[in-house]
C-alpha cells in the first residue's frame, strides 16, 4: 500500500512540473506576440507624429517668414 502512495505522488509531482512548463511557454508567447503588436503599431504612430510635427514646423515657418 505504501509503495501505492509512493508512485501516486510521484505521478502528481510530475504532472505539476509539466503543467508549469505549458505556462510559462504559453506565458512567453502572449508576451513576444504584444512586442511585436507594439514595435509595428509604433512605426505607423511615429509617421503620423513626424507629418504632424512637419506640418506644425512648416505654419510656424510661414508666420516667421
């Protein structure tokens, strides 16, 4: 009986450790996949702000001239 429990927690530790693996894994790919949303969102937010900027450069350039 003892050997019973013996195999059943080792069988319960193993099933553990491996669950922990799966999370992390599944942790690593939301977090490259919300880098990579991030880095392309970025280049279409930094064209918008560098032909606002231009905009705004070109009316105060006007005013001055």
């Amino acid at each position: 009986m003892d050997h019973r429990l013996s195999t059943i927690c080792q069988v319960l530790i193993g099933l553990h450790r491996e669950d922990f693996g799966e999370d992390l894994i599944e942790y690593a790919l939301i977090a490259a996949l919300i880098a990579l949303s991030a880095v392309v969102g970025m280049g279409s937010v930094a064209t918008a702000l560098n032909d606002i900027f231009s905009s705004v450069g070109a009316k105060i350039n006007a005013y001055i001239l």
